[in-house]
C-alpha cells in the first residue's frame, strides 16, 4: 500500500480510503468491524465518513456511521494514533433550520456531535460535504479556522465543489489569512471522468490532494449488473434517493455497452474489472486517494488486490476510447456530484 501527502501537506494518507457509508444499513457493526479490520491489515490508515451516512440518507439513522466507526477505535484503542478519520458536514441532521447547511452555527454544533459519535477528541480531516449557496463562504471558512484552532479538527477539505467554488474559497482563505481546503473530493471513475478539464488542473496547480469517490461507480464497474435485471434490493443501485441519483448517473444503455466491452477486452487478458477500474484512477498522478467501500469483508479483499494490478499503454488507449465514445449527456442535478 503507498502512502502519498494529502496535497501539499505533510499529512501520509494511504492510497486507498476504506469508505463507510454502507455501516449501520447495509451492514451491522460487527460486520462493519470485520470490514475495518481488513482495511487495517491491508494497510489502509485512511477512513472516511460523515455525519448523515449511511446510506441512504434518513433522520432516522444520521450518524450511525459514525458511531459504529467510534466503537471500533473504542475497542481497538491504539489505533486511533495511526488512523486518519475523515468526516463531513453539511447535511440534513434534523427538520430543525439550522441543523445542516455551513453556517458558523451549524458547523460548531456538527462538529461537537461527530466527535461524540466517533468517541474521539479530533477528526484528522473534515470536509464540508457540499457546497452552501446559501451561507458566505467567508463565514464557513472562519468557522473552519476557528475549529482548527481549537484543536478539534487538523485539517479541512471539500467535497462535490466544482473548481470555481474551489477557486473561489482558495483565494477567500488566502485573501483572509486563514486554513485553506487541502483536499477535495470528487466524484470519479473510468465512466465519468468531466473533472479531468477544469477541477484536476487547479488542484495540480494549487496542492490540493484530490480523494475520489465511486471509483467503481457504485459496484457499476465491476460488471455484476445486467440491463435486462432490476438492480438487488439492498444494494447502491436501490437505496432511496440516493438509488435513483445512481440510476441516473450509470444505469444507461451507454454504460452497460461500455462495461461489456471492458470486459470482452480484459477477460482476454485475465484482469479484473475491479481491479482494473481501481488501478485507472491510481494511475492519475494528480489522485491522492480512492474511496473504496464495502458491504462484505470479501469485497474489500478483492478490492485491494487493484494496487498490484498495472496498466499497459495499450490498455490505456483503450480505456480511454470508452469515455471518448460515451455520450456527454448530463443531468445538471446529478452531473457533478
């Protein structure tokens, strides 16, 4: 397992980040410990979460996520040394106005509340989980500071910005003086790969690590799905809100075309989608980490295996003919998140 710098920090990351949003729904905590463990033997010290996981997102279940990841470093005290644990605000924690969005004063009550969850005093990472239209970014980035500060956070990130909000907040912390977003996570993977033009390039240019999610695009890439099959009942494809936005996102005559050719194309070769899908994204020099979740142990064991898997210039070409054949067809309200 490489470990790289988050950004331009000194912060050691591992390649890939175990992500969690499938604890306290799809899977219960002593299978989430099973999950954790084998992330920890695999070498993986980087974790994330939020406070509205899991999925799909319920006032009913907020914040389970986190406290099963809390129990898990409760009962294996030292780890909590090594590991990086990453966590994310903004989301919907009840019908009360101000319990979501990045007001100052919800960022200091969410924060507080995480870190009750994860039983912990200071998140490594945390990350605003979507951009606020409606809250100045100068009075979230002060809140941030001000956490920072304190010493209840280490570092903050973004996620789901596209990079005029990136750009935007960069120059208001340097205009202000004050923590900058060190990394950001977007959403990419073979099939959907829009931030290449824009988002990577400011991120290259201004040290900012870049954690990628749905590097699978939900288990989409790994070719378990049929088009003439209703997707499992509990899996990503099926959960909610959240199941329609990844219908959306991947479930498309396109999509399935693109998978099935990767996997004439790599059986050839006897090469997992998995691994290859994973590997594509780690090959991008300008990723810093993949977020890789999981329901079962085995997933995540097959998962990891990616890190030894190369790709040659040939398999380059041809993964890149998949996006380039693609339509660029996109929702604006699925399109960059």
């Amino acid at each position: 397992m490489r470990i790289k710098n988050l950004g331009r920090t000194g912060l050691k990351v591992s390649e890939i980040c175990l992500g969690t949003m499938t604890f306290g729904y799809q899977c219960d905590e002593n299978t989430a410990f099973e999950i954790l463990n084998k992330a920890w033997d695999g070498g993986v010290n980087f974790i994330d979460t939020a406070d509205v996981y899991p999925l799909p997102v319920d006032l009913k279940t907020v914040g389970a996520t986190e406290t099963v990841i809390g129990n898990w470093l409760k009962s294996n005290p030292g780890r909590r040394h090594e590991a990086i644990i990453a966590s994310k605000c903004n989301g919907k924690m009840s019908d009360a106005p101000n319990d979501q969005g990045l007001s100052r004063r919800h960022i200091m009550d969410a924060i507080d509340e995480s870190l009750k969850r994860l039983q912990t005093d200071f998140i490594d990472l945390y990350q605003v989980h979507f951009y606020d239209p409606n809250t100045p970014i100068d009075e979230t980035l002060r809140a941030l500071d001000d956490i920072v500060r304190a010493g209840k956070v280490r570092y903050i990130g973004c996620s789901n910005y596209q990079a005029y909000q990136l750009a935007k907040a960069l120059w208001k912390s340097d205009q202000l003086g004050i923590e900058r977003y060190n990394c950001i996570q977007p959403r990419y993977n073979l099939l959907f790969r829009e931030f290449e033009k824009e988002l990577f390039p400011l991120c290259r240019e201004e040290g900012v690590g870049v954690i990628v999610y749905n590097p699978l695009a939900g288990g989409f890439l790994t070719g378990k799905h049929k088009r003439d099959k209703e997707p499992n009942e509990m899996g990503r494809f099926k959960l909610g809100e959240a199941g329609k936005m990844y219908r959306t996102r991947y479930w498309q005559e396109a999509q399935f075309d693109a998978v099935e050719r990767m996997k004439g194309f790599f059986d050839k070769r006897n090469k997992s989608l998995t691994h290859v899908s994973i590997a594509w994204v780690l090959n991008n020099p300008v990723i810093t980490s993949a977020i890789v979740g999981a329901s079962k142990p085995e997933q995540l064991s097959d998962s990891l295996k990616a890190i030894e898997v190369s790709i040659d210039e040939e398999e380059t070409e041809f993964l890149n003919s998949l996006w380039y054949d693609l339509p660029k067809i996109s929702d604006p309200k699925f399109a960059l998140r």
